[in-house]
C-alpha cells in the first residue's frame, strides 16, 4: 500500500526538488524509481507503526495525516545523508507521531476487525422488524 504518490510529493515539494533529488544521470527529470523506492521504503515504515497500533492493513482510507507524514519521511529517504534541517526536522515529527499512534496516544479512526475475529466473514442485515440477521461466508 502506498500512503503518497510522486504528484504528491511535487505539489508538496516542487518537481524541482525532486529531479535534484533523483536525477543521477543529468536528464533534467524526476527518475519514477527512485521516487518509488523512497515511496515504498516511507509505506514500510509507517505500516510498521500502523500496524504496533492493532490497525488491520490495508487501511480502507489513507488519512491526510499519514498522506502528509509519507512525504516527509519519502522526503528524507531521497535526501539520504544530505537532509538539511527542515527535512530532518519533518521527519523527526513524523517519527515522533507514529511512535504515539503505535503506542495508542493519537488515532487515526476506528480499527478495523482482524481477519481472526469471529464475525469475520459476516454480513449483518438489519430487517423492516429491526431484527438482525446474520449471513456466514
């Protein structure tokens, strides 16, 4: 699942950052797949988090905030060793709310039911007599 994209980033960001970020080879534009990886590696590390809170993956919905925290830390990723403070600083403060979110003091909506849960598999429907009918798959 990936919690950014590169439109993302380059509205957040600018395409100019971006191509001085990934383009190793002086073309002049954003390399896709480097862009990805940085992606894919910010995913890892919040769904690490995400899922220490008890939130079953894939989440139903990417809330702006994770949306928001994936371009800082995909933002970290492609400066490597070379973040300057602002970009270091952004992803201390997305670091710092995944580890509340994993210890449960921030949320980020409901959880959603584990795989292992007993009404997993059900569909619930509700009646004109109000009366709940349960349906197993």
């Amino acid at each position: 699942m990936t919690y950014c994209t590169q439109p993302d980033l380059q509205t957040r960001f600018g395409e100019e950052e971006l191509i001085q970020l990934t383009d190793r080879e002086n073309n002049n534009s954003v390399i896709a797949a480097v862009v990805d990886q940085a992606i894919a590696d910010a995913a890892s590390i919040i769904e690490g988090y995400v899922l220490a809170a008890g939130y079953t993956l894939p989440l139903l919905n990417v809330p702006d905030i994770l949306r928001s925290y994936a371009c800082d830390i995909a933002r970290y990723r492609l400066y490597d060793d070379h973040a300057h403070e602002q970009v270091v600083k952004r992803y201390e403060d997305a670091i710092t709310y995944l580890k509340s979110l994993a210890k449960g003091d921030v949320s980020i909506g409901p959880k959603t039911a584990n795989s292992d849960d007993s009404s997993a598999g059900e569909v619930i429907f509700e009646n004109d007599s109000n009366q709940t009918i349960k349906r197993g798959f």
